[in-house]
C-alpha cells in the first residue's frame, strides 16, 4: 500500500491511449477537479463530474488518474448529492 496516495510526478503524455470509461481522473488545469473519463472527442478526452453535471473537455496531458483519497472523496461527494436528491 505504500505509495497509493502519492501523486505522481509526471502529467499523462498525450500519446498515452484513453482510459477505460468510467476511470475516475483529475484535470489539472482546473484546479485538479477530479472526473469520471466519458470518452474521446478529436485531441481532447470528455471528463464529467462524479456527481453529475456537465462535461468538459480536457487535454491529456493535464489529466491524471485519481489518487485513493480523490476517488473517496469524489464517490461520498456523489452520495452526498444523491441523499439531497441532486442527483439520481
């Protein structure tokens, strides 16, 4: 387990091949706002909020996978919405 929170030096290289759908991935552009990966869209990847909302392109190379802490906070963030009734 040693390592799993550690974010890693290096952004994702743009030659890197997408993600499976679903993988849960941070933009760093955007103040490292974490997203779930939804697809490719010409250069860019389409990223959507755990929680719902709007998708937003990015480009690759200011994408990282989620660290274990991320992807906690990011899953109790969508239950949290789910239990307000935001989201389904």
């Amino acid at each position: 387990m040693h390592g799993e929170n550690v974010r890693p030096n290096t952004p994702t290289p743009s030659s890197t091949p997408a993600p499976a759908l679903g993988t849960l991935l941070v933009d760093t552009s955007r103040a490292d706002r974490v997203g779930e990966f939804r697809g490719v869209a010409g250069p860019y990847w389409s990223l959507r909020p755990v929680w719902g909302g709007a998708e937003w392109e990015v480009e690759p190379r200011h994408v990282r996978p989620a660290v274990l802490i991320e992807q906690l906070r990011a899953r109790t963030a969508r239950l949290n919405a789910r239990s307000r009734g935001e989201v389904l």
